[in-house]
C-alpha cells in the first residue's frame, strides 16, 4: 500500500490503498493506454529484465492501471487478518481477463497429469465445466462430493492420495449453499493439500478467507468488485509471495489471460464503494426475502439470512452478513416463473449479478434451458425457480416491482 498514513477502516483503505501519486499529479490513476513502455538505454532494458530495476516493461506483464487494482485487492482481502505470530499477513494478486482466466492459471499453474481436485457439487457452471470438460483433457480429475458433510469430504481424501487441491466456492452459484471454510482448510492441510476459495459472492468485505489459511482466494471480478456491470474481470490472490511472483505469474503471462487498463480503471472506481454498496445489498436482500417468505405465489426462498435455509449457520460463521443473492420458488413452475419475470418493470432481466441494479434470471428458461429437467432438478433448478441479485436501489421500489410482477 502506497499510503503513509495508518488507515484503519475498510473503506478508507478501498479508497486510498494502492494508489501512486501520478506523474502528471492526475487525481485518479489514469487508463495507461500504452502496450509497452520505454527503456533510456539498453543498460535500462536489461535492468528491468533481470529484476534489478522496477518499472514496466509490457502490459501483458503489468499496467500502472492494472497495478492499482491488484494492490486494493490484496489490502481488502488482507484487511486486520494475521498470521500465527499475530502479523498481518501479506498477500500478491494477479488481475485477469476474466474469472475464469483467473480460476485457469490457478489450475494450470498448480496442477499435473494424474492430480486429482476435491470440490462441492454445488459450482458456478463454468467451473464446473472447466473441471468436466476441460481439464480431464490434460489429465487432472475432480471428485464431487458433498462438502457440507465433512465425513464425506474425509472418506474421499482418505481414498485418494491423489487428491491435491481442495476447491471450494461459498455461497455457491447458483444454489447459495455454504460450505465451512474453516474446518475444510484445516482438513486440508491435514492432508497437504492447497486449499482455493472462491470468494465472488461474499466479497472481503462479508469474508476472508485467509483467516482460516486457505492459500488462494479467487474472483471474478466481473460481479461485486466493479459493482457496476461495466467490465469482465477476475482476480487470482495468493499468500505465498514468492510462488504468486514467480511460478504463478510466469503461468499467468504465458497462458495471456491478461486485464487491460480500461476494465481496471473501473474497476478500481468499483471497489472504492465496495462497503456501502454491500451493506445496502444485504440490508435489501434480507427485506426482499421477508418479502418473499409471506408471499402466498411463493413456496420457498433460499436466503442464507432466514434461519430455514440450512446453510444459515455456516453463514453466519463466517460471514458478516448473508449477502445480496437469493433464489425462490414460484409454486406454480415454469409458466409461472416465464409470465414473472416478464412483467417486471424495474428490476432488469439479465443473467450475471453484483451490480447496483436488482437483477433476476429465470434458470429454466435461460441460463439451464438446454439441460434436461432431470439433471437441473438434482442440482436444485426447479422448473419455477428465480435467482435474484439484490440491488441498492431504494428498497420500496425493489417490493413494488416484485408485488406487481407476482400473481
Ligand atoms: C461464482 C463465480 N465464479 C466464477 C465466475 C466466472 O467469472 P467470469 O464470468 O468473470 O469469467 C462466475 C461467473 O458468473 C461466478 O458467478
């Protein structure tokens, strides 16, 4: 962090950390529109190459932009967290193209032939194709099991010694399960392995997971951080600063899943009200699901704020609000759910989530249309479920649209 002066709020440390004063004194760090940058004399260039001297040589490599987007990262996901010894601890964060460029070097860069990844059934689609469709190509499986039942995640390490990456994604998309970071961190090294955590939905701001020693957080970027729905991003955040500067970035700059200073400025400008954005999601979200749990068209909300949903716990555990995404049921299913979310006024239609606008998606008829009911429904996409990003608009207008839309 550039700041001289301590900074002890979250907020003051997502508005200031990172930032360099510019050379033109430009208040905000500017879109460095520039592929490479310039050397005085060879003697320069070769300093630069070889590490004796600091500064940019290629925006695949690194951007200032870029630079100070990475650095509040790691202040957020570091904020008051300490090691064993009572220090903070310290973290290097890799900006990417996108999460799942992000969520690729992590992968490729730790990973070979014949390694084997335990993770939760409960994934954001694109993970879990990636770990299907992808990544069996070169060799590496994933076993799927039901993390929120710790004897099951046991049974499996103890059966497979070639298990070397617990992955975990809490909530998860698009089901907002919860799975326990802290005791799956612990099992984790219990059994050396590396433990990665996605932590999209929850942000720094409701959860850190370094607190409990996991060695990666990743995100996509895309959602909460820029906040705005401007950008496609992701960023990979790692503890071992040594290995995030070294082998993790030569796989980052080698596979070219690289930002760019444009989706970092805003970026940037996203995270600088990460706080009161979140706060002001969840306090909305909680009243939709109050909203939503007396509503007779309803049958069921799953929110991890209402004690039914049975995740309510691990939640409440680990983070400090239950966050902005919530699904219902509509009870009469798929025609139901289809006239919905059609005759909604404000609230947009649109799959993605974590912007300032309330965002529903109706997964049997968009994002899960293709998949057979049979398969959706055992991963709990029901003919009328509805996934809802909360926004922070004022909340009465949020019921508004939702009371008319409803039958
Ligand atoms: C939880 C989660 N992780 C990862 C991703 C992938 O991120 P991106 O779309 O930025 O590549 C998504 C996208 O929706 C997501 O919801």
């Amino acid at each position: 962090m550039s700041n001289k002066f301590p900074l002890t709020g979250f907020s003051s440390i997502a508005i200031h950390s990172g930032h360099e004063q510019d050379a033109n004194y430009s208040h905000l760090t500017p879109i460095y529109a520039s592929s490479t940058y310039v050397f005085d004399n060879a003697e320069q260039g070769m300093r630069r190459f070889n590490g004796e001297e600091k500064g940019y040589i290629y925006s695949r490599w690194g951007n200032p932009t870029m630079t100070e987007a990475e650095e509040k990262i790691s202040a957020l996901e570091s904020f008051e967290v300490k090691d064993k010894n009572g220090e903070p601890i310290k973290l290097k964060t890799i900006l990417h193209a996108s999460g799942m460029a992000a969520l690729s070097t992590l992968m490729l860069g730790n990973l070979k032939a014949g390694d084997k990844i335990l993770t939760h059934f409960s994934l954001y689609g694109g993970s879990q194709e990636l770990m299907e469709k992808v990544l069996p190509q070169l060799g590496i499986e994933a076993i799927i099991v039901d993390l929120r039942d710790l004897n099951k995640a046991e049974e499996a390490l103890k059966n497979d010694s070639k298990i070397k990456l617990l992955y975990l994604e809490t909530p998860a998309n698009p089901t907002i399960q919860c799975v326990d970071i802290e005791k799956l961190t612990k099992l984790g090294r219990q059994h050396n392995l590396i433990v990665a955590v996605d932590n999209t939905f929850a942000t720094p701001y409701l959860q850190q997971p370094f607190k409990y020693g996991v060695d990666y957080v990743f995100h996509s970027t895309t959602k909460f951080l820029n906040g705005h729905g401007t950008a496609i991003g992701g960023a990979l955040v790692g503890r071992d600063i040594e290995h995030m500067e070294g082998r993790m970035t030569k796989v980052h700059r080698l596979l070219g899943g690289n930002s760019n200073p444009f989706d970092a400025f805003l970026l940037v400008q996203g995270m600088k009200t990460l706080e009161v954005r979140m706060e002001r999601h969840c306090h909305n979200a909680m009243e939709v699901a109050g909203f939503l749990e007396q509503h007779p068209s309803v049958s069921k909300v799953n929110y991890l704020g209402l004690t039914s949903h049975p995740d309510h716990y691990t939640a409440t555990k680990q983070m400090i609000h239950p966050g902005a995404m919530l699904s219902f049921e509509m009870k009469d299913g798929l025609d139901a759910g289809k006239k919905f979310i059609n005759k909604l006024q404000m609230c947009v239609r649109a799959v993605s989530l974590g912007t300032c606008d309330t965002l529903l998606s109706h997964p049997a008829s968009m994002t899960h249309y293709g998949v057979p009911k049979e398969k959706r429904e055992q991963y709990g996409i029901t003919d009328g479920l509805i996934r809802m990003s909360v926004g922070i608009e004022n909340i009465a207008d949020i019921l508004n649209d939702l009371n008319r839309s409803l039958p």
